[in-house]
C-alpha cells in the first residue's frame, strides 16, 4: 500500500520546473499550447484544486478519464452598466491641455464647434414653377401684383375677357416689347408695359355706380333681342361698367354697376351669403303656417333652399312682405310665392348687402360714398 503524502503537489515540467515547497499550493491545471498564447478573460477567477499523488497520475491517463473542468466563478456585478472587460481597462493618461484661445480664459476648456458647423449645408433646390410674363426685379415681391392678361385688358375697357382671350391667341398683345399667346401668362399692370396692336394701354380706375332700376328694363349691358338695358341708365362715364347681380325685367329696385372685377365676385358668391332684403305685394294674406314653411328652407323644384326672413309689413287683402335672402336662384321669390298659390304683383329690392337708399328714386343713379366702398372691399 502506497504511502500519501500531503505536502507533494502534482506537476509538470510544461507547469513549473522548480519542485513544490511544504505547504504551498500549486494549480494542479495543466498548461496547454492554445493557453500559452491566449491571454486570460479579464474578471474571471480561476480556484485551484487540491493536489494528486504522483502515483495516481498514470492511472487516470491510463484509464482514459478526462480531468475535470477548473470551477468558474460568476462575473462580478457591474454597477457602472460597462462590460466586464472596460471595467478591468487599465484608464488612458489624461491629455495635456490645450492652450486656450484669446477669448477663452486660461483655466476653461476650450468649446467643441458645432456639429452643424462642420456639416455642410445642402444647396437649395428650386422647383420649376410657372414661366411669367414678366420678370420680377431684384428685392421686390411682385407675385401680390401679378394678373392675368385678359383680366388686365378686360378691366382696362379692351373688350370682354372671352374677347381678350382671343386677341392674345392672335398675337395682338405684347408685355414689354414681347409677343404673348399664352392665356395663363401673368403680368403686372403697375410695372409692366402692355400693349394692344402696339398702343398701349391704360389701366381704369375702379368706379362703383349705384342705380334704382325700374320696370321694364333688362340687367344686362346688351340684349339680342332689343330690350332696353340698365346701362341706358347711366351716361357720362367713359369707363366700362357691367351689373353685379340680375334684376327681372318686371321688378325694380337697387343695382350696383362697377369695373371692380374682385368685388363683384364677393358679392356674387354665395359663400359670402350677402343679404339682399326685398319689398313683395302678394296676391292674398299669407297664413302663419305658410309664412313658416317658405321661411324654414323651402323645396323648390326638389331641392331645398337656404332659409330666409318673412316679416308682414301690412295686414291689408294683398300685403307687402319683406324679404330677406341670403341666395340669389333666378326668379326665385316669384317661384316661391307662386307654389303655394300666393303670386307676386311687385317686387322691389331695397338693399344689397351694406348698400341702402330709400331716396334714391326710380330711374336715378349715383356714385357710391367713400364709405360704402369701403364696405363692400371689406366683404
């Protein structure tokens, strides 16, 4: 029977040459070739096992029995969040200061620029937009100023505007020296020299003409069929006016005439809802169940109308009612009173939108005040 010997520690020439001294202990691991030249893993600690006989060695590597793997003690914690490996990096030696700038003081770093300093800034990109007529000079904002041809020369008195689409697709206009036969070409009437058939022309300026039509007469500035018109009312005024709005031949009542392209386009929209109050001689009283049915939005021929203001002005056999609507459908308060049995004798319209003169009479007219032309801009 083998003697044990406590204090002997099993190794090998690869492991150490010098022998093991009483009462130190030795790793028992064997060293081998990948291990030489790969470092160990930072943070990991390996234990040592206690030591073999030297007479027990050749018997494990004769039977063939792998030596059992060295015990692995957990990664330490890293409070910090890092690996295990930065926390086990040795720290890099503090750079040398930078000497500081003349606006910097002596004891502050000096401040990083910028990242978008650095980045270069793309280059814009404009996109193709519409050619004009005229080209704007440089530092003035002309695109507030810019109009169509046709509206320029319609408003300067040429011709109509469908009249005016034509003498540009003829070739008979030219914007500063140079021919245009686009119809969606722009210019600016305040800058630019316009000229029709070589003359130029000359922009009008706005007027605003208020009329008390009568009976018998047309809204409109010609009639094929030879009817009198409103512009047979008005004389003496060299620019060219057309109505805002239609009256019938059989009623009467306020118009406004103009050459302000811009409002007769708000008064005649009907987004605006532009009040226009009537004076109506109905044939028979109306009854409050009638007068609730017109004025709650009225189904004329399948379509409902917006609601309007009925107020019975007199309680005689065929009253005058005011009328108020906020549309304007062709005959339509003729219609209205005419579906419920209750026709129409007289209309008369005494208001259109902030414009009212009760002393305007029949057949007369005048140029709106500085006022309510301010009110009918404002629109």
């Amino acid at each position: 029977m083998a003697v044990r010997r406590p204090n002997a520690a099993y190794s090998k020439p690869a492991t150490t040459k010098r022998p093991a001294k009483p009462g130190h202990k030795v790793s028992t691991k064997p060293a081998r070739p990948e291990a030489a030249s790969r470092p160990s893993r930072p943070g990991v600690k390996i234990t040592a096992r206690s030591a073999e006989p030297e007479h027990e060695a050749p018997s494990r590597a004769a039977s063939g029995q792998r030596r059992p793997a060295p015990k692995v003690s957990p990664k330490p914690a890293n409070p910090a969040g890092q690996g295990a490996r930065a926390a086990s990096r040795p720290a890099r030696p503090a750079a040398a200061p930078r000497p500081a700038s003349s606006s910097q003081e002596a004891g502050a770093a000096p401040a990083r620029p910028l990242r978008s300093q650095n980045r270069p800034r793309p280059a814009l990109v404009t996109k193709p937009g519409r050619v004009q007529t005229s080209t704007p000079k440089p530092g003035s904002a002309r695109n507030s100023h810019l109009e169509r041809l046709q509206k320029i020369l319609a408003h300067a008195g040429i011709a109509s505007r469908r009249a005016c689409e034509e003498l540009i697709l003829g070739g008979h206009v030219h914007v500063n020296g140079e021919v245009v036969m686009e119809l969606g070409a722009k210019a600016d009437p305040t800058r630019d020299e316009i000229t029709v058939n070589h003359k130029p022309i000359q922009r009008e300026q706005h007027v605003y003409v208020l009329v008390n039509k009568p009976m018998g007469y047309i809204t409109t500035v010609k009639d094929d069929q030879g009817r009198p018109t409103v512009m047979a009312l008005v004389s003496g005024i060299d620019a060219r006016l057309y109505p805002v709005g239609r009256l019938d031949f059989n009623s009467e009542g306020l118009l406004l005439l103009t050459n302000d392209g811009a409002v007769a386009e708000r008064l005649m929209s009907p987004d605006h809802e532009l009040p226009k109050v009537y004076l109506v001689k109905v044939h028979r009283a109306l009854t409050k169940e009638q007068i609730a049915e017109l004025s709650g939005g009225f189904r004329l021929d399948g379509r409902r109308l917006k609601p309007c203001t009925i107020e019975v002005m007199d309680k005689q056999q065929n009253p005058w009612l005011k009328v108020t609507l906020t549309e304007g459908k062709n005959r339509q308060i003729r219609r209205m009173f005419e579906a419920i049995g209750h026709p129409v004798h007289k209309l008369r319209r005494i208001q259109f939108g902030p414009i009212a003169d009760p002393l305007l009479k029949p057949g007369a007219w005048r140029f709106l005040h500085p006022n309510e032309i301010a009110a009918v801009r404002a629109l």
